[in-house]
C-alpha cells in the first residue's frame, strides 16, 4: 500500500501550503466567470435591428391612420345661405350683414357712448382674415411684417422712440427737424459699441446711406429685423418720409395659423372713434391697399374678410373690402414648356375654327 511520507504529510498541513492553494483555487474561478449580464449583452448584440424603410408617400396620405380631430374651416363662406328679409333675424341661418365703413363707426359710436361703455375715444380695430395659399397648393404665403404711412394722424399709444444714423450737417438736421428721437453719426456709434447706449429703448433703427459702412461694425448688436434694409424702408435717403412712416404710420403683422395654414390673420388699428368718419375709411383703405402689395401671384381672392371691432365692445362688423382693393387676382405667366404647350393648343384651337368657318 501507498503511504505518504511524514515530511510530506507536514508540508501539506502546513498553513501556508494550505493558504496558497486555497487562493490559487479562488483566483482561478473568479478569472474564469463572466460578469453578471456579459452573455445577455453579447446575445443581444447578435440581433440585427431591421429598418423598415418607408416610400414616397403623398402629402394628403402622411396622417392617415393618426387621432384627426375634426378642425372647422376658418374661412366662412356664407354666399349659400339666405339674405334676411327684415330687421330681426337667427344670424346664423342667414347671410352676414355688411356695414358701410361709416355706419360701422356710427354703431360703434353707439355702443361706446357715456351711457354704456362711456369710451367715445376708443381705438377702431379692423380684423383682416386672408387667403394664404400661395402659387402652388402645397406652398403658403409666410408671415410678414409692415409700416404703412397713413394721411390722418392718431394717438396709437405705443413706443415709437426712432434713432437716426447719417454722416453730415444737412442730414442730420433734417431727422432732427422730422421729430426723430435720437439722430447721431459715428460717435453715436461708438457710444453703442462701448455700452453707453441701450437700443432696446428704440425700436426702430433708421439710417442713410452714406453711413452704412460705420454702421456695420454694430450688426451683432442689432437684431435682425432692426439692421437698416432698403427692402424695409429703413434705409433710404429721404429720412423725412421715413421717420414720418414709422412714428405715425399703421404697424401690422399678418400671422398665419398653425393648424390651417391656408389661413392669416391681420389686426391693425386704423384711428379713434372721435375721428372724422372719412378719416377713418381712408386709413383703412391705405391700410388695404397696402396688405394688397403682398398678394400672391394666384388667381382667387387673397383678403377674404374683414371686420371692424372697437374694444370692449364684442360686436364685429362686416364691410365690404372689395371697395378699395381688387378682389381677384391674376395668375403668374406660365414660363418654359407649359407657357408652349398652351400656345401650341391655343393655336390649334384656332386652326380648328378657321377651318371650320371655311
């Protein structure tokens, strides 16, 4: 029988041969171990994710399948219901009534007199809805901004502080005289570059331009829209016409909605109540005339609707805005291939004709 020797046995039960091979067995099972989730993550690392890919799919087909609530038509069309017979009428079952300008502000006079709101200076607010879509179907008009100068002045109660940029004595002078509220040149420049001055008090930048070069090292300092543009009208030569425009002219915005893109809106105050009612429409035609200019180059109306409002007062009435602008407009001429293939039908067309006749 084998037998171990006694040295041999002492080695072994010694306790640092027994340590060492103890720690030799733990360290070689803790190498051998993967960390909890190693496998998990190499499995999952062999899955190819698939990506569907998605054709052309048209613009009226994109949100078919998703939550569409129902959304009104904001363009009223009331020319299919009845035009009332008398005085006393359901609104909503017949046609709106449309004001002349001047019996608008009569009624507005009315409802604002001291014997129920007591406001006879209230602001008259013209609500102008239009017609977004612009040449193509999926394109549409973008919002824009605009001053209007008007011929008849009125308190509009709102910040108009001008500054004036120009080089020379006679222009100057002249921004000065045109009521501008600050006019200076390059140290005026200076004094914005080194913090003496904050354009946030002046919301309307004008320049002319003969200092436009010295004005560029300020562009960071002013915002976009507030860098003097010819485009705008805030860069120009006459500086009277211009601060004329901007520190009594009609300021408006046109604001397309988000969820009917075809639809905008203008708000625009054309004067108080106690002005001269011809005063009045012709501010208001200005002021169409003016949104008119935006028009796109499309056949179909543009301005839809407007109404007149004079807060707090909720009435709104209707007018007729056809007196002062065109109601429809013109296509753009067709360039190219089209613009050829419709002379070729159209001169086909007459050969057909002649030949007929004949």
């Amino acid at each position: 029988m084998f037998s171990l020797g006694s040295s041999v046995l002492s080695r072994l039960a010694s306790p640092s041969a027994l340590a060492t091979n103890a720690r030799l067995l733990h360290v070689s099972a803790l190498d051998l171990a993967a960390r909890k989730g190693t496998r998990e993550k190499a499995r999952k690392a062999k899955v190819k994710k698939v990506v569907e890919k998605v054709g052309f799919i048209r613009h009226d087909m994109r949100n078919k399948g998703k939550l569409n609530l129902q959304q009104v038509n904001k363009h009223i069309d009331d020319s299919w219901k009845q035009t009332p017979t008398d005085n006393c009428w359901v609104s909503k079952y017949y046609k709106w009534r449309v004001y002349t300008v001047e019996e608008a502000i009569r009624c507005h006079r009315e409802t604002h007199h001291p014997t129920m709101y007591n406001l006879p200076n209230a602001p008259l607010h013209a609500h102008i809805e239009l017609n977004m879509q612009a040449e193509k179907i999926t394109r549409f008009v973008e919002n824009f901004q605009r001053m209007v100068a008007i011929p008849n002045r009125f308190e509009h109660g709102e910040n108009r502080n001008i500054i004036v940029f120009a080089k020379g004595q006679e222009a100057l002078k002249e921004a000065t005289d045109a009521g501008a509220t600050l006019v200076g040149g390059v140290e005026l420049i200076k004094e914005i570059q080194n913090g003496d001055l904050q354009l946030s008090e002046y919301p309307f930048v004008l320049a002319h331009p003969n200092i436009l070069p010295d004005l560029v090292v300020i562009r960071g300092l002013l915002k976009k829209s507030k860098f003097p543009n010819p485009r705008l009208g805030t860069l120009g030569t006459n500086l009277a016409e211009m601060i004329e425009r901007y520190s009594n002219g009609i300021q408006y915005s046109a604001e397309r909605d988000e969820n009917q893109k075809d639809f905008g809106t203008i708000r625009a105050c054309v004067g108080t109540l106690q002005m001269d009612a011809q005063k009045l429409e012709q501010n208001l035609s200005i002021l169409l005339q003016d949104v008119n200019t935006m028009r796109p180059k499309r056949e179909g109306k543009f301005i839809t609707r407007v109404l007149l409002k004079s807060p707090p007062s909720g009435e709104s009435l209707k007018i007729d805005p056809f007196l002062y602008v065109p109601a429809e407009g013109k296509a753009a001429p067709k360039k190219g291939k089209a613009a050829a293939e419709e002379a070729a039908e159209e001169s086909d067309g007459e050969d057909e004709k002649v030949a007929a006749s004949n």
